[in-house]
C-alpha cells in the first residue's frame, strides 16, 4: 500500500476505497468512550467526597462530552445521520465504547484509578491523531489534548496523594486488580483493523500506543509507590470489548437517554 | 457588489458597513464571564460581508462550553440590527485552535478587573507558573483545584491577601 491520503473535508471520503467505513467506526468508539465516561463522571455531580472533586468532575464531564459531541457531528457530516440520535438512540448492541468506561463508579478510588488509566490511554491516542489523514478529525484532536491535559493532570494528583496509606490506599490498590482485567477492552475495535494505520487515520499502532502506555503507567504507579498488577504491565486486547457490554451499560442508556426518549421530536 | 475580506481587525476605525460590523461585535459578551467580549478573548476568527450577508467564524474556547450556542445566538441577533446586514451566518471553526494567548491586553486587563487572574504563560509550563493575585498582584499564590466554576477556570488562594481567587487556565 502507498502513501495514506489527506482527506480535508467529509466530501473527499468517497474518494478512498474503504475510507469511510473506518473513519465512521473509529469516531464512533471515540465518541461512545467520551459519553459513556463523561456520564459516569457526571454522576458524581453532588455526591463526591470534597468540593474539589465534585467540582473538578461537573468540569471534567462537560468536556467529555463535548468531545463526544464534536465526534458525533462528524460522523453526522459523513453519514447524514444526526448527532442526537448516535448520543441518544443506538441500543446498546450497537455502542462501541470500551467495556471498561461502562462498569458502574464503584468507590472514590476506582474512580480516579480508571479515570487516570483512561486519560493516560486517551493522551496516547490523540497524539497519534494529530497528524491523521482524516483532517476533521485531526483538528478536533489539537483541541482535545490541551484539554485533556488538566484531566490527566488532577487524576494523577488525586491518585498520588490516595496512594499514600491508610483506607485510600488499600482501595486504590483493589482496584488497580479489578481494573486490570478490563483495560484490553481499550485496544479492542478500531485500534485491531490495520487499515487504521494505512490510511493514516491513526499514525501509530495498537502496539506502540499499548507499549508506551503500559510503560508510563508502570512507571507513574511506581512512583507513587503503588503496586502494578501482571496485566497493567502488559496488555492482551480483549477481542470482544468494544461490541458485548454489560447490564451496567444497558442502565446508563437508559438513564442518560430518559429525558430524550420522552419526545425524541422536542425542539430545545 | 460590495465584497469585503480580511483578516479580522477589531480596531479598524472605519464608518464602512465592516466597520459597524466589527463593532457591533465588540458589544456580544462572553455569558459566563460579562466583562468581557468575544473580541476581547479572540474568538473572532474572520469576518466577510458581502451583498448585505455578513458571515462570521468563531473560534470556540472549549469544544464542550455551554455558552457556544448563547454566543451564536447573540451574535446573530446583534449583527442583524447593523445597518446595511440582512443576514447573518455564524460558522464555528477548530483551525488555528483557540488557545489562552489570544485574549487580547485588554482582556487580560478586563480579567484582572472583574476579578480573574489571566493567564500566565502557555500550557506546557502551566503546572510551574502560577498567576499574580488579581486583588493584591502578589505573586504568593497557591493552586487550590484545576478545576473552578467553569471548565475554563482553576482555583487559587492569595497567601498575602489571603483571598481564594479564579483563574484563566492555560489551554
């Protein structure tokens, strides 16, 4: 295969053979991962330990779901389908966000445990978004880091001072061990389909961006002087992790979509 | 046909219809933040005005602000009552990205005014330099939260003054 194209506009996308139908399957798990997330992050609204963290979350939710707003508007612009409807009507069978991101909060820790795995993932990926043929969605990206970087930023100082002993830490480590067995879920999908990379939708591989991954999380972990459990150190995509969710999925759908399913033709 | 094209210049001082324009976009605030003006944070991207339709591209600061749909309102509902304007497109664009360094002196100053720090520097030095107190300019100041009461905001005590402050995050 030879050089990737650049495709400018959502028009263009016809041009490439096969184009299309990656570029909408990538948006849609990009977007499904950022609502799906920025739901559970909302949840916290009222409800977390300290001001700090339930300001931080409202904030930390808005722009998730800004992100998955602006992701949906681009698939709107390639399949003429409308945004509302991917956020708010898809069945669960047809989400494509990461079985990780739908587990229920659980306690303070395995929230902020799965929001820094997370947010260190979704660094990785948009950093090999940044030069993608897709130029829409390259955009889109520059955007996203900078505002990602205060996400990654608090879980990491939130993380760092729960670590530090007591009841915090023995829930942090619990669960590092219940996640780890879901982080593959992140690797599924797209990130599998070679044809990813050679159209330049995305410029690194499943495992560039699993390796780096697992490095610096291993290496922040230790740091903070924190266990690392077997499978943070090395990941194994779970084949099936993006397409077979769970009941806990299936109760925020209907909860983020209850006001929508009321009158899906009301006019805001 | 009267086709007027450039890059946006919110000082130009002329009485033309793109000078009505340009101000009259002077006068659409920010919702979250009234002191200031969608020029005054640089949002304003490019102006065109041609056969009475103007077209203006906004740079949104944040891609989930809950204010983007105030603004475009606003500015749709001023510009239609310019002059010589019979039709109004706003259009939002991502390329160049908005970043903090494009609130204009004086915004930054207007910021300090109503009580926000500006920012200090750009991202990739934002945990390292923190902002003057906007009360007092003291530069004894600590970080309390990232995060404030919207997302484009951080919290931070005065050790001086001893007055908690909001300040403009560096994006």
């Amino acid at each position: 295969m030879g050089m990737p194209p650049v495709v400018s506009k959502p028009a263009e996308v016809a041009l490439h053979r096969g184009y299309q139908e990656v570029v909408v399957q990538f948006l849609t798990e990009l977007a499904d991962d950022e609502l799906t997330l920025g739901h559970r992050d909302s949840e916290w609204l009222g409800l977390a330990p300290d001001i700090e963290g339930d300001i931080a979350f409202s904030s930390i939710a808005q722009d998730e779901v800004g992100h998955a707003a602006f992701c949906f508007d681009r698939i709107a612009e390639l399949t003429g389908q409308e945004a509302d409807v991917l956020a708010f009507a898809r069945p669960a069978t047809e989400r494509r966000n990461a079985r990780l991101l739908e587990r229920e909060n659980g306690d303070w820790a395995e929230t902020i445990v799965r929001h820094y795995l997370y947010d260190t993932f979704d660094r990785l990926r948009l950093q090999a978004l940044v030069e993608s043929s897709y130029r829409p969605l390259a955009e889109g990206a520059v955007k996203m880091l900078r505002e990602e970087y205060y996400h990654r930023l608090h879980m990491q100082t939130v993380l760092a001072r729960l670590g530090r002993g007591g009841e915090a830490r023995e829930r942090v480590e619990r669960a590092l061990y219940a996640l780890a067995d879901e982080v593959g879920s992140l690797f599924a999908g797209s990130l599998q389909d070679t044809r990813l990379t050679e159209l330049g939708i995305l410029t690194a591989s499943w495992e560039d961006i699993a390796s780096a991954w697992c490095e610096q999380v291993a290496a922040e972990l230790e740091d903070w002087g924190l266990p690392v459990p077997a499978g943070l150190r090395a990941v194994r995509p779970a084949e099936d992790g993006r397409t077979v969710h769970g009941a806990a999925l299936q109760r925020l759908l209907s909860e983020m979509a209850e006001v929508y399913s009321a009158d899906p033709l009301a006019t805001w | 046909m009267n086709r007027t094209e450039t890059e946006f210049n919110p000082r130009t001082d002329g009485q033309d219809l793109r000078g009505r324009v340009e101000r009259a976009l002077s006068d659409v605030k920010d919702p979250e933040i009234p002191a200031l003006s969608i020029v005054d944070l640089g949002m304003v991207n490019s102006v065109r005005c041609e056969d009475g339709r103007a077209t203006v591209s906004l740079t949104p600061t944040f891609l989930g602000c809950p204010a983007l749909s105030i603004i475009q309102h606003q500015v749709e509902r001023r510009l239609r009552q310019v002059e010589g304007i019979h039709s109004v497109d706003v259009e939002f664009v991502f390329t160049p990205p908005w970043t903090t360094e494009r609130i204009s002196p004086e915004g930054r100053e207007k910021l300090r005014e109503f009580g926000i720090a500006p920012p200090p520097c750009a991202l990739a030095s934002a945990h390292l330099a923190k902002p003057a107190c906007p009360y007092c300019g003291s530069e004894e100041t600590r970080l309390e939260n990232l995060f404030g009461p919207t997302a484009c905001r951080s919290l931070y005590y005065c050790e001086h003054c001893r007055q908690p402050f909001e300040a403009i995050k560096p994006v």
